[in-house]
C-alpha cells in the first residue's frame, strides 16, 4: 500500500484530495498521508482532512511515498514537483471514474483528472498535466508537459498546446491550432489561430493581451 501525499493544502488541494478518496485506487493502491504546504494554518476551520506533514523544501521522503501536486499555478507547479523529484519522489496518476479515455490514447505520470472529462481517441498527454472537470479534449491532440487545462475548456481535433500552456474556465482552442509553450488562454476565449510562446490571449475570437 503507497501513502499519498498532495503538495498543497490550500482550496485545490482540498478538492484534489477530495478526487483522491474517488479514484478506483483509494484504499486498494494507496491511502492518503497527508499534505504538504509552507502556511501550517492552511487547514484551520477545516473538517475531516489529514493533516499538514510539513513543507516541500523540509520533507524527508519515506519508503512508500507517493505524490501528486495540486497547485493551480503552472510555475510554482513545476517548481514544486521538480524539488520532490529532485529528491527521488516518484508521482501517481489521479484519474476520476466518471473520465472516459478513449482506444490509443498516451497518458504521461502525475496526471490528475476530474470528473466527466472525456479524452478522445489517439491522444497524448505529457507528464503533470491537470485538467479539471468537464473538460474535452478532442482527437489526436498534444497536450505537453505541465499543462492545466481548467473546467469546461475544450481542444479541437490535432490541436497542440505546447508545454506550459494554461487554458482558462471555457476556453475553446479550434482543430489543427497551435499554442505555443508558456503561453495562456483566457476564460470564455476562442482561439481561432495559433498562439506565441509565452503571450496571454482573451476574447471572441482570441487576441493577444498587453501588460
């Protein structure tokens, strides 16, 4: 038996630890340990969770551990799982029973999926991709290394999103575009052609933001 433990105890790791007691390998393949988290007050207020075991940076991996990372941010995603790596952690996969995975699709490790998301046919996800609920992704789609994909966002058939990329509550990326690497997408935005590395685009259709 594998003792789980979610980087991050704030709002989302609630929710991931929440899919965690769902999956098909709660109390079979693991059980839940507890968190990681630097603000050890993040779960005062809060009932019937496991506790707060320490930091990233302090923990000492034990025999058994494994992880996943539930931080909503992709920089300080990839931060963090890099530093458990570093230390020779190793990551599961949390996949809700109600997503459908459809023939010949590739799934890469610590990917975590939530419910009524459907991933199309031929497919292929990178390491450490979240995509939260309702979420579609249609054929033959690329979806790269450290990606999060948020409810209700959908991709097009051979649509590519680059590693890093982020997509918004309802984005919408059309068949056959691009985005490239770091870039992300708005709420409610429909990206209609391909996206620079590291540009946020927003809008009906969807246009390069300036800061």
């Amino acid at each position: 038996m594998k003792n789980l433990i979610i980087i991050g105890a704030r709002g989302y790791g609630r929710e991931v630890y929440n899919l965690a007691l769902q999956c098909e390998g709660y109390e079979k393949d693991y059980v839940v340990k507890g968190f990681l988290d630097d603000k050890a007050d993040a779960l005062v207020g809060f009932e019937g969770y496991p506790e707060i075991i320490g930091t990233v940076e302090d923990y000492v991996i034990e025999e058994n551990d494994v992880f996943c990372c539930a931080l909503g941010s992709v920089k300080w995603k990839k931060h963090y799982i890099e530093l458990i790596i570093a230390k020779g952690g190793k990551f599961i996969n949390l996949i809700h029973p109600t997503v459908i995975i459809h023939t010949n699709v590739k799934l890469g490790t610590g990917l975590i999926c939530f419910m009524y998301s459907n991933i199309s046919n031929d497919s292929v996800l990178g390491d450490f991709v979240t995509i939260q609920g309702f979420v579609a992704i249609g054929h033959d789609s690329k979806i790269g290394k450290w990606c999060h994909l948020n409810a209700y966002s959908f991709t097009g058939g051979y649509a590519i999103l680059e590693d890093e990329v982020c997509l918004n509550t309802r984005a919408t990326v059309l068949p056959n575009v691009i985005i490239r690497k770091g870039a992300t997408v708005g709420a409610a935005s429909l990206v209609i052609k391909n996206v620079k590395e590291n540009t946020t685009v927003f809008g009906v259709p969807a246009r390069k933001m300036e800061f």
